[in-house]
C-alpha cells in the first residue's frame, strides 16, 4: 500500500547562527596548517606575481602602525578573490614584505567583509573558520545597524585593514567593471567622519586592488575540456564540432541555451535582435517570474529587486526565531519544508537573473586573449548550469598558470571629507568614478604588461 505522504527532498532549517566575529590566534595557527594545500586545491601551482607591491606594503606597515587606517577595495571577478586574498594578507604578505627589507609592527591580517547568505549556502566550514578570522557579515537588503556598527568600529578602533569587494557580489568579468556599488565609499566616508570627530589626525585610505588570472597549455586544454563538456550537455556531435571555429562553437551553444531560456519564459524569438537585446528579456521575465510566486511588487532597481528575492527565498528556507523542529507539529512542519522548496525553485530564477545581467555584456572572439576565452568559456558554462537551476557553487574554475595582484595608489577619503559633508552623493559618485578609473588603470597596465 502507497504511502498517503512523503517527506519532501528540500526540508526548511532552523537559522544560521554565526558566533561574533574574533581574531583568533589558535584558529589562524590551525588552518596556516592546513591553508597551502586549500589554495593548491582552488588554484594549482599558480605562480603568484605583485604589481604595485610597494603601494600594497606601505599601505598595510602605516595600517598596522596605527598612522592610517585603511579599506581594501578588491576586484571580485572570480569568486575565489576573498580566499586568494585572505592567504595572501595572513600567511604571505610578511615575507614578502622582508625580501624588500620592509618591516611589519605587527602581523599582517586583514578583516573581510561577507554577505549574511554565504554563511548559509557556505556550510558548517565558512560558519566555523570566517568568524574566527574576524570577518563582519553584513545584509545586502536591510539597514542593518549592528554588522554596520562592527564595520565602522574595526576601522577606526582595529588596527587591521578591512577587506571589502565594492562591486558587491561576483561580477565574472576580469577586462572590465561593470558594477560598483556605493557601499564601501560611504562606509569609508562615515568612517572618515569618525575619526576626524575623534580629531586623530589619521588618514583613511582606500586601496583598489586588483587581481587577474592568466593560463597556459593546461589551461587552454581545460578550456577546450569543459567546452567540450558544455556541448555535449547542449546535445551537439563531437565530430561535427572539430570542423568549426572556436568562436562558432561558442556562439552555437550560447544561442541554444539563450533559445531554451525564451522557450521557457514564453518569449517570441527574434532573431532580429543581437544576444544582448534577446537575454535581457529572459533576465526581466526571470526576475519577474520569481517576484510573482513570491508575491511581491517590482520596486526599485534591478539589483535592489535581486537581493530582495533572494534575501526572503533564503529565508523561508532557513527560519529565523526557530530553534529546533522537535516540538513542530507534523502538519505545520510539512508545509515549512514544502514552502523551503517552492523558495528553493523561486531562488532558480533569480540566480538566473544575476549571472545573466553580467554575462548578457560580454563578447568573444576568435583572435581575443587566451584569458578572456577561458573566461567566456567558464561563464557559457555557468550560463547553461544556471539554466538547468545551478548557482555560483557550480561554477566550474580553471587553475591558473599565473595570478597577477595589482595594487593603485590609495585614495584619500579625508582629504575629499568636506566634501562630502557639503554634497554627500557627488562625493560619493566622484570617489565611485575615481575608483573605477583605478580599476581599468590595472586591468590596462596587467594587459599590456602580460600577454596569455
């Protein structure tokens, strides 16, 4: 006899509780145990090269000798920078810094900035490790005053640098910016004002940072691997594809999956219109999709309405306020976990959205750098598993042959703090086009100084 219920696959949780972020000496003894073959595991044997390196080391000697106080605004292309980043600042930068004879007064360690999600969809590892690193989560959709409140304070009361990524989330683009964010300039502002309020005389300096990764032969057969792979789940016959050219190979797989995505959200095909034009009115209706069977309004701008999806899908899977299920009743139980599963399926459309925003931008070519085709090829896979419900924990990376860091000369916030007490937003558009123009400085000077 059938079963009258089954448990759904997908169950609701109780909340993700973070323990306060604290620098712990015994945490970062254990994993500078165990960190090499992490990085290893994420890059290969990637050799490490610091442009601007002498930017970077004074910019951490005046930050730990207390004579400034410093945000690190890093370039978030990948998805692995924070990892990359956090190796570097805790385990590496010191000797480093000796071999050009540049003394630190204190450890290196830099404090990082997270959103609230990745310690829900990050697992048991990132909730345990990131707080004992220090690192602030901080929500994306709501004033959140306590994780603002531990922000500002670690700038102007710590005595390491803070880390933070200004284009806000993974942007799949190391050639270009297409994104920033004005939160990090407005957290450096009001830090700005903080420490001028408490007359320290100590400047806040803004880094731009920027990291870039370049490939060899095994790179480029890996690229030629997972291309191959995206074609066959695109259901196209290997031997019809050795006789077309990469750039054709791509473009055939990218317009099916565009195809499938327009089927699937009732859009008429016109082929009239270029690949842009065509995904971004899939990126509007999956977006809208998911507002609908959330049922909410479309307020705000895009990524306004993108975070707010996904900030009330990752609440009904994960409940706040909810210790422990054990004394739920069956019935009230079952209708969380089916409602953690419909928010499941919602979040599909939304991380559709995200990545197909950034992707809908990019363009290959056939003579193009061997870097921007491993990265085409890397985001036209992520442009299929997003498709098929996958989401940046998908994402399958190339190892590098090499990581280029580049560093530009800091921006001073106090010295722009007048200001921005006298127009806060051209202030803060002013620092945002500043930092820009920093960014396509090191994304031209890496380009014309490396070639791969």
């Amino acid at each position: 006899m059938r079963k009258p219920y089954q448990k759904p696959v997908l169950t609701a949780s109780p909340d993700v509780k973070v323990a306060p972020p604290v620098i712990s000496k015994l945490a970062i003894f254990l994993i500078s145990l165990i960190v090499r073959p992490y990085i290893i595991f994420l890059f290969g044997f990637a050799k490490l090269e610091l442009h601007g390196d002498s930017i970077l080391f004074d910019v951490f000697r005046r930050s730990l000798s207390g004579k400034s106080r410093s945000i690190i605004a890093f370039r978030h292309p990948d998805g692995r920078e924070p990892q990359l980043l956090s190796w570097l600042f805790t385990f590496k930068l010191k000797s480093l810094a000796l071999k050009k004879k540049i003394k630190f007064d204190r450890k290196p360690h830099s404090i990082f900035v997270y959103g609230y999600e990745v310690a829900r969809w990050g697992g048991p590892v990132v909730r345990i490790v990131m707080p004992k690193m220090g690192a602030i989560p901080i929500h994306h959709t709501k004033l959140d005053s306590k994780g603002m409140t531990k922000i500002l304070n670690s700038i102007t009361d710590g005595c390491y640098p803070l880390s933070l990524a200004p284009e806000g989330q993974v942007s799949y683009s190391q050639d270009t910016v297409p994104r920033l964010e004005s939160g990090a300039i407005r957290i450096g502002f009001q830090a700005a004002s903080a420490l001028a309020a408490k007359n320290s005389g100590c400047p806040l300096e803004l880094l731009p940072l920027s990291v870039h990764f370049r490939y060899g032969s095994f790179g480029e057969a890996a690229m030629q691997r997972l291309l191959k792979k995206i074609e066959k789940t695109c259901g196209f016959i290997k031997k019809e594809s050795k006789k077309l050219s990469f750039d054709t190979r791509i473009k055939r797989c990218r317009d099916l999956i565009l195809e499938i995505n327009e089927n699937r959200y009732g859009i008429k095909i016109d082929d009239s219109l270029s690949f842009k034009e065509r995904l971004d009115k899939v990126i509007n209706c999956a977006l809208s999709c998911s507002e609908r069977m959330l049922g909410i309004k479309s307020e705000g701008d895009f990524f306004i309405r993108l975070y707010k999806v996904r900030h009330i899908c990752w609440d009904k899977i994960y409940l706040a306020g909810i210790d422990s299920f054990k004394k739920t009743a069956g019935v009230r139980r079952s209708v969380m976990d089916l409602q953690a599963g419909e928010a499941y399926y919602i979040a599909r459309h939304q991380e559709l959205a995200d990545f197909g925003w950034y992707f809908k931008e990019a363009n290959i070519q056939e003579d193009c750098a061997l870097h921007n085709k491993v990265e085409y090829v890397q985001n036209l896979w992520d442009f299929a598993n997003r498709t098929m419900g996958g989401a940046l924990a998908n994402r399958v990376n190339i190892h590098p042959r090499k990581i280029i860091i580049k560093t530009a000369p800091a921006i001073d916030l106090g010295t722009r703090l007048e200001h921005y007490k006298e127009n806060k937003r051209e202030a803060v558009a002013s620092v945002s086009a500043d930092l820009e123009k920093a960014f396509l400085d090191c994304i031209n000077e890496v380009n014309n100084s490396v070639s791969g």
